[in-house]
C-alpha cells in the first residue's frame, strides 16, 4: 500500500513542479509531448528518438535542472547539445528549474518523465489522484 501512495505523492510532485514552470519551452515540451518534434538519436539505438533529455548541475550555489535536447526556436527542431553547451543555453533563455538540493534536482532530472501518459493513454496525472482517493492522502 506505501508503493502506491509514494508513488501518488511523485507524480503530484512532478505535476506541482511542471505547473510551476509551465512558461518554459522545455516543461510545455513535456507537457505536452505530442504537439512538438522528436529528435532521432541513432546515438541510442537503431529507431530511436527524443523529445526530451535533462540534466542538473549547480549553478552559482544553486541546483538547478535543464535540458539538453533543446528547441532553439519556437517550431524549429530540437537539437541535442552536450551538458556545457545546454547549461550555457538554459541560463540565457532561462530555460531551467531551480531546486532547493541537489537531491530534488538529481531526483526531478530522472523521474519527470513519470508526468507523461503511458501506452494505454491514463494520463499519470489521473493515475496519481486515483490512487490518493483510493488510498488517502
């Protein structure tokens, strides 16, 4: 029972933190995935591709999270940068999410992608707020 309401507890978590920062191109990417371009990586495998990619790294004292699949501008492609290039990137278009750790960030930068909708379209949205009315809060 504690696995389901942990698990309701991140994707909350998540939610609150992407709503938070939804003026960025990169959580609206998130947000809304299907509405963007993909990125193919034959760096990863045969077929594959990314919308996404974050890192974390701390900045001036401050942990922050980024990405490094970009989107240059407004309906270009995405391009991929290396993590120096997409610090660099994200602290001049701030396009980055402050954290009070090093942790959170470290934590947010692998498991945002828990916000997006799974194969069988329940959104994990849904799926958190099901499993804390199922199981309380």
């Amino acid at each position: 029972m504690a696995d389901y309401r942990q698990l309701a507890q991140e994707l909350t978590l998540i939610q609150e933190i992407l709503k938070r920062n939804s003026e960025k191109n990169f959580v609206q990417r998130i947000v809304n995935r299907a509405q963007y371009p993909v990125l193919d990586r034959p760096d990863i495998g045969s077929g594959w591709s990314s919308t996404h990619s974050m890192a974390w790294d701390i900045v001036d004292g401050i942990p922050i999270v980024y990405p490094t699949v970009i989107q240059p501008l407004p309906g270009s492609p995405l391009k991929m940068l290396n993590q120096g290039d997409a610090v660099r990137h994200a602290m001049k278009n701030k396009e980055y999410i402050e954290f009070d750790s090093p942790q959170m960030a470290d934590w947010f930068s692998r498991n945002y992608k828990k916000a997006w909708a799974d194969d069988t379209g329940l959104s994990f949205q849904k799926y958190a707020q099901d499993l804390q009315n199922m199981w309380g809060k």
